[in-house]
C-alpha cells in the first residue's frame, strides 16, 4: 500500500469516528415523493385495434404486448382450458403461412422470446425482441395471432401435458387447500376456479377451437401496448400493414360468463390430510369491485390486515406467537365483478385451532373495533412512500394502461389515488371495514391431519368434509 493511500485510509478513519450519526427517527421525509410517471401514449388503427406506445431508449429491445379479450370466461364449463391450449397453439404452433418449424426457427434464429397465457378474462401474448428485428419478426407474430394453423400434433401434446397436470393435482396438499378454496368462493364451475378436466380436454376438438377463435379474436376486442426503443412513427406504419386490413368478423362474440356460480355457503370446511405435519388454513369472503367508492380505504385496511411488514396477521401470528411458515391477507378488487377478500395461513398442525381463532379474531376486531392512529399513519406513509416504484418499470406501466382501458376505466385511475388515500381519516377506514367485513359470511377451509390437531374443527362451526379426490 503506498504511503498516499494510507496517509488517505487514516484521514478518513478519522472522519468517520468523528462524524455525528443523526437518528433515523429524527429526521423528516416528505410524505410524497415527486417523481414524473413514463408518458403512454394512445392511438387507433384503421381497423379498431387500440394501440399504446411507450418510449424507452436505454436499450436497442422491444417488447410488444397482445391483449385479447378471449379468457376463460367466455369459454364453456364442458371446455374448460380451450382458451388456454389456444393460446399455446398460437405461441408454439405457428401460422398457416408461416408453419411450426419456420415460424419457430425464424424466432430462435434471432434470439426472440413469444411467449403466451390466457387468464380469466383475457389473453395475453409477448414479444422480446432486438429493435432491429421488429421489421422482419413482428409480421410473423401478427400472422400466428390472426391466423392460427393449430396443428393437431399440438393439440395432442397440449392434452398431454394438462391430462398429467390434473393426475397430479393431490399430489401437494398446499395446491389442495388453494384449489378447493376458490371452488368453495367461486363456485365449482366459475371460470377462476373450474378445472381442466379430461372430459374438458376430450371436448376440446379442432373445430371448436377454430370457432372460438374466429369470434373471440377480432379487432375490437384487441389492444396492443409497445415498450421500448423504436420510432413511433415507424411501428404505427407497421403495425397499420400488418393489422390495417383486419376485418371484424360476422359472428356473434362468445358471452362472458360472472365469476361467481354458485359459490358454497359460508361455513366450515375440512379437507383430512393424514400424515401431513403442518395444516393449510383459508378463509375468505366476496371482495370488491375497484370503482366501488370504499376502494382507497381498502387499500389502507389490508395494509394493516395483511399486507404490509407491521400487518395484524404477520405480527400475531408469525413474530409474536411463531405459529406461522406462512401468513398473508389481501382485499382484492375486481374491475367488472367482485374480487376476494382473504386470509391464508401455514402452520404446524399442533396449532391449527389457535391460529385459525387468531386469524378469526383479528378480522372481528378490525370490523367492530377498527385501526388505531398509528397503524392508519403505518399504512398511509407506507403506501404513499411506495407509491412511485409502481411507475418503475415502463412494461409494467404500459400493461397497466391497456388494462384499465380494456376494462373501461380512466387510463390515469391509479395516478389518482394519492389524493384519495392521503386525506383518509381513522374514522373513514373503519367505517368501511364495519361495513365490508362480515366474519358470519366467511368460508373457512383447513386442510391437514385432523388426529394432531390442538382440538376439534367444529370449534369453528360446523364442519362439511371434502373430497379432494370429487371436489
């Protein structure tokens, strides 16, 4: 070490041991942080198509993002998974003038990721791409998402692969407990929660997935979102020849189906897991829909249930009793219909009474007795303090856009929520969870060895046993 940098070294050493270390408690952070949102930007294609652009330069790579309203739920119960399996055939099957091997060797050829899912509501597709691909790639994508060839070899290996997911479906008593829960919330045959069953994947012929995609696939029911470092100008000439031509079809749309047939009744139900040594606890009710008035108070409620580091659940359950792998809580909000409202928690199975009246007793206190002052600032200065990481990633925030507009409402809906959730009150908060919380409508699912429990589930209430194997 030379003499310069040690002479340095010790200077600093100095520095340091003299310096005052000012107490993290005293000092003053401003409640909101300033910050300037990546701009989105909004046009339409001849043909209807929505189309959102968001620039970032940073890197030469685009992502292109496909959104069609063809999910679940405007498939028929007796074919549950087709709006799934079209979607793989779609990614991995290729185009009628662009057939599997060419389509595929084009895209790995250049290093491209397309990638692809259908959810409840809506399919989702993804292209990652270099920008100066876009030109020779994009056309490629389009053609597969406009005009599948659904190769029957595919479709074979599709069946395949969710036939082996659903043998396996009991092989893990946590999947159990998450699987029968949303059966019991949604219903059985609500697209959240129905399965892919082999009677399903028998029905899902060719012919029905070419039907269901000639009316679910048109323009209007398509938006497309692209992120990245690319000319606006240039993508919107490209994407106008490749779509511009899109007519809508002249077939009636498949209906979307409510989220919620026939749900259980609430109560107390049991699913006996013997040998497991620790137990899968649920309970949960109906949430709520995302333009419901009480919406920012939700978002400060389930941080002190169960979603931030200081929430109910977390500290009881976990920290101050040790009774928990695993605990959470969540108010979900829907767009159209109502999300849940749920607590989840994993424990070994001497506890599973304690901490289900834990878990029992916490949300009865939120309803009659409400937040106190200090966690209603915990949960505001929390939330507002993370508020800008939303508008981190471009991807994110473009998605975010598409995905309100899809649904009806103002692109800009989150942006405003500081200004609804910074002047809620204490009182305002436990107003709403008065109100929204109902613990005699709540449907309580344990799954677990019930000979190693800490006393019977009928303390609970009266108690349904299921079949995992039926259910």
């Amino acid at each position: 070490m030379s003499r310069r940098i040690a002479v340095l070294l010790f200077s600093l050493s100095l520095t340091w041991g003299t310096a005052e270390i000012k107490d993290p408690r005293s000092m003053d952070f401003p409640p909101r942080l300033e910050f300037t949102p990546h701009e989105v930007t909004r046009f339409t294609l001849s043909d209807g198509v929505q189309v959102f652009f968001v620039l970032d330069h940073e890197l030469p790579i685009v992502d292109v993002h496909f959104l069609v309203k063809a999910g679940e739920d405007r498939v028929p119960a007796d074919c549950a998974g087709l709006a799934e399996i079209l979607a793989d055939l779609i990614v991995d099957g290729g185009s009628k003038r662009f057939p599997k091997y060419v389509f595929q060797d084009s895209l790995d050829r250049f290093g491209v990721s397309f990638t692809g899912y259908a959810g409840t509501d809506q399919a989702v597709f993804n292209l990652h791409l270099l920008s100066e691909h876009i030109p020779h790639l994009l056309p490629l994508v389009v053609d597969a998402i406009r005009a599948p060839a659904l190769p029957q070899n595919q479709l074979k290996l599709c069946r395949k692969q969710y036939l082996t997911d659903y043998e396996g479906r009991n092989d893990d008593p946590k999947y159990i407990a998450s699987r029968v829960f949303y059966k019991l919330l949604y219903g059985k045959q609500s697209p959240e929660a129905r399965e892919v069953t082999p009677s399903c994947l028998e029905n899902i012929t060719t012919k029905k997935i070419k039907g269901f995609h000639q009316a679910t696939y048109r323009p209007s029911d398509i938006m497309i979102g692209v992120e990245g470092d690319f000319d606006p100008k240039e993508m919107l000439d490209l994407l106008e020849r490749c779509l511009g031509d899109w007519q809508e079809p002249n077939l009636e749309s498949y209906p979307e189906s409510s989220l919620y047939i026939n749900p259980a009744s609430p109560g107390v139900y049991l699913v006996q897991w013997p040998g497991s040594v620790q137990s899968s606890i649920y309970m949960g009710h109906k949430g709520l829909v995302r333009s419901d008035p009480g919406y920012p108070e939700s978002r400060l409620l389930v941080e002190v249930y169960g979603g931030g580091w200081y929430s109910r659940l977390l500290h009881e359950i976990r920290i101050e009793r040790g009774l928990a792998y695993a605990v959470s809580g969540s108010i979900s909000s829907g767009f159209e219909e109502p999300g849940e409202f749920e607590g989840m928690c994993l424990t070994k199975s001497e506890k599973t009474l304690e901490a289900s009246k834990l878990m029992l007793g916490i949300i009865s206190e939120l309803k009659t007795e409400g937040i106190t002052q200090h966690e209603l600032e915990l949960a505001k200065d929390s939330w507002l303090a993370s508020f800008p990481s939303y508008y981190e990633d471009p991807g994110e925030v473009l998605y975010d856009r598409m995905d309100y507009a899809g649904h009806g409402y103002p692109i800009d809906f989150w942006d405003e929520l500081p200004d609804k959730i910074e002047p809620l009150t204490r009182e305002d908060v436990n107003r709403f969870a008065s109100e929204f919380l109902n613990p005699e409508e709540l449907i309580i699912l344990v799954v677990g060895d019930t000979t190693s429990f800490d006393g019977s589930v009928s303390e609970l209430g009266q108690v349904t046993i299921i079949d995992p194997e039926v259910y």
